[in-house]
C-alpha cells in the first residue's frame, strides 16, 4: 500500500491552495499522542477489528465448509441489508471476473454463481428465485443481531420457497446463518431446527464485517482466497501500528484530511440529538467542543455565544426555533458575529421551515439544513442550503450527483414532494400560523385555568 501525498501541499499546487509543509511536521510531532490513544482503547475493548487479521481458525473452518459441502451447491444466495450484503458483493466485484454469473462452469472454474439480496421488493425477490434452481442452491443469511426486520422478511420468503420445492427437512439443508454467536431469532432458529451457523465476532462494525463469516464464506464458496484476503488485512494492520506518521498510511491520510488550524465548535445545550451526537463523536476524535446553556425559559444570550467563539473555532451550529419550547433564536445576530469572526455558521432550521418566512436571499447563513416529514413531505427526504460562496466537502464520496455535494442515485420522487411541499407550506403559511397560534392558546388558556 502506497500513499503519494505530495500534491496535497501547497508549494506543489497554486501557492495559495493545498496545506504548508510545516503542517505535515506538526502532524508528525502530534502522531505519538494520537497513536497512545488509540492502543489505550484498543486495550479497553474497542476497535475490536484490529483481531481480524488473525483468524487460522475461522478461515480454516470456512474453507473446509466451502470446499466440502459448499461444493454441492450450483448457486449461492446471501440475504442480507447493509453492511450484510455490500461486504459481499465488494469482494465478488474486485476480485471475480465481470459478469462471473453469465459465465459457463468452466470458465468460473466451477465455482458456484452468487446473488446477493439486500432489499424486500417482491419484484426483485421474486425474479431471483425464478432464475434459481432450489435443488442446487445454498442461502446464507446473515444478520448480526439475527433479528433484523429485512433480512428476517427475506427470510420467510425465500424459506417458504424452499419448503414448498423440497419440504421443510430437506430446506434445511440449503441454509447456513451467519449472526450472533449466542443469541437472537436467527441462532435460535438454527438451533431447534439444525441449520448450520457461523457466528459474527463481538464488537465489529458493518464495514469492518466483511473480513469476518459474514464476507468471508460467500468468498470463499465462489472461490476467492480468504487465506490471502485475511493475510492481507493482516498486513495492513501492521502498517496501521507504526509509530511513525509517513510510514503507516491509514493514519498520514487519516491526518491530512483535518483542518489545520480550526478544531472547535461550538453549540448549545438544546440542539437536536443530530447535532449533540454529532458533537460528542467530533469531541471523541480530538476537536473541542463548547456547549453553551440556555436560560429558564429556553432562551440563549447572543453575548454568551460571542465569548465562545475562539481563533480555532470551525462552526458555529445554532437550531433556528427549538421543537420542545417553540423559542425561535436571534440567527441574524448570531450569523452577524461569525462574519465578522470569520466563522462558518450553520442553523438546523428543521422546525422553522414551513412555519415562519424564510427568504435566504436576505440571510447570511453558510448552511442550513432541514428536514421534508416537518412540513409533510415523505419521511428521509431533507435538504441543505449551501451559500454559493462557502466551502463545501462531501461526507458521502463516489458519483456526481447534487452537484457533487452528495453521492448517490437521487430519490427523484421524495425530492419533488419536498419540492411541492415546500410550495404548498409557501402558499398556507399565513393562514396556518392563524390556526396554529389559535389552537396553541386554547391549550395554554385551558391548561393555566
């Protein structure tokens, strides 16, 4: 594994982009810090993935399987959502032929074809199991807690399909389960009824799953070399453990992405738990985070916000109206201070759009983000206004999509119900504010009686 840095700096690219060299130095002298800290959890139980490098027992088990009775079987089908199922189809992409399933026996050297389902639509359920032949076919379903809602609707299904083509004592087996090693629906279905089980090491996240059962024995069974796979990891563990910065490079590219300079943000105490959880996880990975308080009845001094802000302070986020106590805060004060401190600022405006004008064409806000279900657009649809003027990195990385500000095929019909949403709330907003306001006083009048 090799990491070429140098067009990161900016003696390398126009002069005014890019980082300085003394920032690499100053990397380097923080890295030993960063690196104790690390070990010390590690020591404390996290990061269980650093023990996935080692696994002469899991792998040898998994290969015995997959080359004994695995090879009984013409096609594997891994039910799975998430991490359960990308894991998989990863492996088979980077390291089987294109198209590997449109190929004759021969040329997949005999290895079975694999499909992987990772959603409940009928549709595309229903095309895979008429494709299938279910005397020739083994199902692997995983799921970490084996209680999984999809992964358990895919299950019913396809058991069902195979109870009626074999019976239930033959359906047995065609399936192996990879979940937990002692508990949850999946282990105590295989265990009354007998169905081969895998079990998914404690404490390692979906990503990192795939270098355990849950990736490594549909690998295996289309014959990918899970022995060099897990040496692999093996090794770039090891590269991961250097006490030197340039010379492990998880950690130097880990340390390049971080703003040089600014690692402090600032928020307050009723913030949505997006934002606070947010916080807590930036706080865990070394920034600074200052919370500052409300008063008795949930308002926020401006000044208070001011005296927070620091000469490394990145963003400030402020919510625009708190969903609990209905206190809509000074935004165009706060939004005045850090343009004047040279601070990002950004509002969750969630509770506000729709219920109060919002004209950001009159308002120096960098970043807004809101919600579609709070003004009855359908529910995981949002959106965030980006001032055309501000810095924007992409957290979700790979296709061009939203101007390359998110990645990822668009949700065309959420995105024109938010649209038309927003138009409708546009059109009401006096008139339900009228009503609101009405029934908010009724309830006050009669509750304070």
């Amino acid at each position: 594994m090799k990491l070429h840095y140098g067009r990161i700096f900016t003696d390398k690219l126009d002069g005014a982009h890019g980082l300085p060299r003394t920032r690499l130095a100053d990397l380097i002298q923080r890295f030993s810090g960063v690196l104790s800290e690390v070990r010390s959890r590690r020591r404390d139980g996290d990061y269980g993935f650093y023990d996935l490098g080692e696994q002469t027992d899991t792998v040898a088990a998994i290969r015995k399987f997959a080359e004994g009775v695995g090879q009984a079987y013409d096609h594997v089908l891994v039910l799975g959502i998430g991490g359960s199922a990308l894991g998989t189809k990863a492996l088979v992409n980077a390291l089987r032929p294109p198209a590997r399933n449109e190929l004759d026996d021969e040329a997949r050297e005999f290895f079975p074809r694999i499909t992987v389902l990772e959603n409940v639509d009928p549709t595309t359920i229903a095309a895979a199991l008429r494709r299938i032949d279910p005397r020739r076919v083994l199902v692997n379903v995983i799921s970490k807690s084996g209680g999984t809602a999809e992964t358990l609707a895919q299950y019913l299904v396809v058991r069902a399909w195979l109870d009626q083509a074999l019976g239930s004592d033959a359906a047995v087996r065609h399936l192996v389960f990879t979940t937990d090693p002692a508990k949850g629906p999946l282990r105590e279905i295989s265990e009354r009824e007998g169905i081969a089980a895998l079990a998914v090491p404690p404490g390692i996240g979906g990503r990192y799953s795939v270098l355990t059962a849950v990736g490594l024995l549909p690998a295996a069974l289309v014959g990918i070399d899970i022995t060099g796979l897990v040496r692999g990891a093996g090794r770039a563990l090891a590269r991961a453990e250097s006490d030197s910065l340039v010379d492990n490079p998880a950690a130097l590219h880990s340390a390049l992405q971080m703003t040089p300079n600014r690692r402090h943000i600032v928020t307050t105490s009723v913030e949505h738990n997006a934002v606070l959880n947010f916080c807590q996880t930036a706080g865990q990975r070394g920034c600074a985070v200052t919370i500052v308080e409300v008063d008795g009845d949930g308002r926020l001094d401006v000044a208070e916000i001011e005296c927070a802000i620091r000469p490394d302070t990145a963003v400030v986020s402020v919510m625009w109206a708190n969903n609990e106590t209905g206190v809509v805060f000074p935004l165009e004060e706060i939004a005045a201070i850090c343009r004047t401190k040279g601070v990002v600022f950004h509002t969750d405006a969630v509770q506000a759009v729709g219920k109060m004008p919002i004209d950001l064409s009159r308002q120096s806000f960098q970043f807004l983000s809101l919600s579609g279900h709070k003004l009855h657009a359908s529910k995981g649809v949002g959106a965030l206004f980006v001032n055309r003027n501000s810095k924007f990195h992409p957290m979700v990385i790979g296709g061009p999509q939203e101007g390359g500000r998110r990645a990822g095929t668009d949700n065309v019909a959420s995105i024109v119900g938010l649209g038309k949403a927003a138009e409708l709330a546009g059109a009401t907003l006096e008139e339900e504010n009228t009503r609101v306001r009405a029934l908010r006083d009724r309830f006050e009048s009669t509750i304070l009686a």
